[in-house]
C-alpha cells in the first residue's frame, strides 16, 4: 500500500511539472495579424534578449547562422555561431561603435557600423534599424508606411510571418527583411522580455 502511495506520488509530481514546462514554451500564434498600434508600448522596453536563426542570401552569397541577442538601452550583443568567415562571432554595437570579437582570431573596431559589418558580411544589414525591427517596429524617427503583414521603411520591406505569446505580449517568430539586393529570414525560438509594462 505504502509502494502504491509512493508511485502515485511519483506520476502526480512528474505529470505537474510535464504541465510547468508545458506552460513555459512560447506558443506560436498562426492566426494573429501584425498590429504596429498594438504595439507602441514596446519603445519603452529597455531590456530584452533573444536566441534564435538568421539566415542572409544576396545575388552572389548566402549563409546562415544561430544567433543571441542580448539588448540593453545602451548596447547590442549579437553572438552569431558560423558565419563570418570559421566558428562564432560576437557583435558588440553602441551607438557611435561596433566591434567584432572572433574570440582568438583578433577584435576589430570601426566607428561606421553599418559599413563595417557590410565590409565583414559581403552584404548590407541595417543593424541600428534591425534592433527595432525584431521587437516588431519601426525605426523611431524614420517615415515608414504600414503593410497588411508589416511596413516598409527606408528601401526595406519588413514582414512577419508569425507570431509567437510571450507573456501577454505576442511577440515575432518569423520575419523576412528584405531589399532588392538582400534577404533575410529570422527565426526567434526564445524571447526573454525585461521591464516591460502591460500593453
């Protein structure tokens, strides 16, 4: 009898915590349409991180790698696994400095971020912009016009292909940027969500 008690015990505690890590896990939403309105609360989160996949093809290349995000109000870490020539690379970007750490293949520094990381990638990436543009909007202080699955600013089109729950936000899993000469595709498995006031 005191064996049954002890199995049933057992079952009940692993059936809670199936249940807790169940509860845990972003859940894609297919059907939820993009709403920038819906969204303006986001500019005041200064704190965020991601893990996730980029993937960037250009008329003469094309690569892909893991990535983790990691965004304060003063700096962006981008750990990108593969790309960049062999192994992982870490972008460090303020907003007057990038560097690039290839951990024992050297760090270079450059003052023209975005320059610097089109000269490093072989393609134009719109890093300052892109820092808004995973947390699903606009660039502040850049006109744009709303899409039905996004919005284009600048020359770039922005689209999210879904969205995932986190928390009571509903936050992007897919998106493509894109531009007549680059595409790229994102993948975000994990958000983590700092600060954030109720929308």
């Amino acid at each position: 009898m005191a064996l049954r008690l002890k199995i049933r015990t057992l079952c009940g505690a692993l059936l809670v915590a199936s249940a807790l890590a169940a509860c845990s896990t972003a859940l894609v939403i297919p059907d939820q349409p993009y709403l920038k309105s819906a969204r303006n609360h986001l500019y005041a989160l200064r704190q965020w991180s991601l893990e996730g996949r980029l993937a960037m093809s250009a008329k003469k290349d094309s690569w892909s790698a893991n990535m983790a995000w990691q965004h304060d109000a003063s700096v962006e870490e981008i750990k990108l696994s593969g790309p960049l020539g062999q192994g992982a690379a870490l972008i460090r970007l303020t907003k007057a400095q990038v560097v690039i750490d290839r951990g024992g293949k050297g760090v270079q520094t450059s003052t023209n971020p975005e320059q610097f990381i089109e000269q490093q990638l072989g393609m134009a990436v719109p890093i300052h912009s892109l820092r808004y543009w995973v947390v699903g909007l606009p660039e502040p202080g850049v006109s744009f016009f709303e899409t039905e699955a996004g919005f284009k600013q600048g020359q770039w089109l922005v689209a999210y292909k879904e969205m995932q729950s986190v928390g009571n936000q509903a936050m992007p899993r897919k998106i493509t940027v894109m531009n007549d000469q680059v595409r790229l595709k994102v993948i975000i498995d994990q958000w983590t969500l700092n600060d954030i006031k109720p929308n």
